[in-house]
C-alpha cells in the first residue's frame, strides 16, 4: 500500500551530501505510485522575481522578493506556491490552504484571492520508487509541514528549526555545524 508524502516534508539528514540537496527542506507537493515531486523551501537565488520573470501577468505583492531553486529539475521553470483565502482558484492545494497557481489564472482575482505567494525556478523529483529508497536509506527525514514553512522569511535557518521542531535526536543534529570537524 502506497502511503503518500504530500503536503510533509523532507528534511535532508546528515548522510546526504548531494549538493542539489544538501541541508535542504523540500515540500512535496505530489506523491503517488508514478514517482514524486517537490520543492526546496530553502534555497534563495540570486534574481528577484520581477527580474527573472519581467513578463508574469499575475498580480503578485512579492515581485520584489528573490526567486527559490526550487530543485534540479527544469531550472528554468517557474512554480508558484501561494497561501490561498479562497482555496477554490488554487491550480492544486498541496498542504491546508497553500497550493499552486495556475499560470493561466486571472491575474486579478489571484491577487486577491491569496494572502501569499513564493516563486521556485525548477522542482525537485523522483522516479517511482526513488524516494521511498531514498527514505528507507536515512537520506530523509519526514517532519509535517507548515505554512510558515514555504514562507519563511530565514532560509538559512530552515533546516536546523524544523529539525529542532521534530525534537529529541534531531534537535541535537539541527545544532551540528555544516563541517563536523570543526565540532
């Protein structure tokens, strides 16, 4: 019996070195028998979202906020996440009222309709039966996710406060600095 992740999230435990993922909080937003997909909460770029998407036609409070890698996957597209006060105009709720939105909406009634919203360039995803090896593995470790999570405004500190908010075990990894040998 397949049991889906959607709406938790992955946090990267300590084994896992891949540079894409490194210390990395990833929401994700599908999980079925065909695979996963989700995103990296915690990975700033560079590029305000009025730079990197000059053409987006939706009605967005945070044009002036820096677009997240959202992971490895189609770095060039774009993926928007927004805390929704009408649930109903979100493309698909992924956890309570946050969810995607569709490129196609109206770009009024997405203005108001959301309270929030995050742009990721690129996703993050897995193969059918990937991540559940990946998970069975230690590279993973599963903690419920919140809004204030796809929203934090501390990326840096991401990692470290869902691993101390989990507790026990992983409060004291959330405080291992990113060189051990420095301990």
């Amino acid at each position: 019996m397949h049991v889906s992740l959607r709406g938790k999230l992955l946090i990267a435990g300590p084994s896992l070195l891949d540079p894409n993922f490194r210390r990395t909080v990833v929401l994700v937003t599908e999980h079925n028998e065909d695979g996963a997909m989700g995103l990296v909460l915690n990975r700033p770029s560079q590029a305000t979202v009025d730079e990197a998407l000059p053409d987006l036609e939706l009605d967005l409070p945070e044009l002036d906020e820096l677009v997240y890698v959202g992971g490895p996957v189609q770095p060039a597209a774009a993926m928007i996440l927004a805390e929704f006060d009408e649930p109903e105009e979100a493309a698909a709720l992924v956890l309570g009222d946050v969810g995607f939105v569709s490129v196609g909406s109206d770009p009024a009634i997405v203005g108001v309709a959301t309270r929030r919203a995050r742009v990721f360039a690129g996703y993050a995803g897995w193969a059918p039966g990937q991540l559940e090896s990946e998970l069975e593995r230690g590279d993973w470790i599963v903690e419920p996710a919140l809004a204030e999570d796809v929203f934090c405004e501390e990326a840096d500190g991401l990692w470290s406060a869902a691993l101390a908010r989990k507790g026990g075990e992983y409060a004291l990894l959330a405080r291992m600095p990113l060189d051990p040998s420095l301990n």
